[in-house]
C-alpha cells in the first residue's frame, strides 16, 4: 500500500516550501521518496542535506525496531 504524507514550511529563509514524503513497498523492504519545491534555489543544498539526515534518521530509528 501507498502512504504520503504532505506539509509546508511558512517563515524563516524559505519563501516559499512545499514537501512530501510516500512510502512505498520494494521487493522485502520499501522506499522512501521525499520530494521538496522550495525558493530561492540557492537554499536547495542545505534542504537537501537535512532530507538526507532525515532519511538516515528513520533508517536508524527503523532497523532499532526491526531487531
């Protein structure tokens, strides 16, 4: 089954931020696809790398569940 989740961000650097993150069943685990539109661009970078500790978050925090 597919599972989403949307938000935005209001205030700070961002002038504008819309993400969303869907789950999704692959093979014997899943994927994760976490998508960002955000302004200015030269902020991309810097999103990027928290959706990339954020992502390394819920891998940790899932394979602790997993055993």
């Amino acid at each position: 089954a597919k599972r989403r989740i949307a938000w935005s961000a209001v205030g700070g650097p961002l002038t504008h931020h819309n993400a969303s993150l869907t789950v999704l069943a692959n093979g014997d685990g899943t994927k994760l696809v976490w998508q960002a539109d955000l302004l200015p661009n030269e902020l991309a970078p810097v999103i990027a790398q928290m959706i990339d500790q954020g992502c390394a978050a819920m891998k940790s925090a899932l394979d602790k569940l997993a055993g």
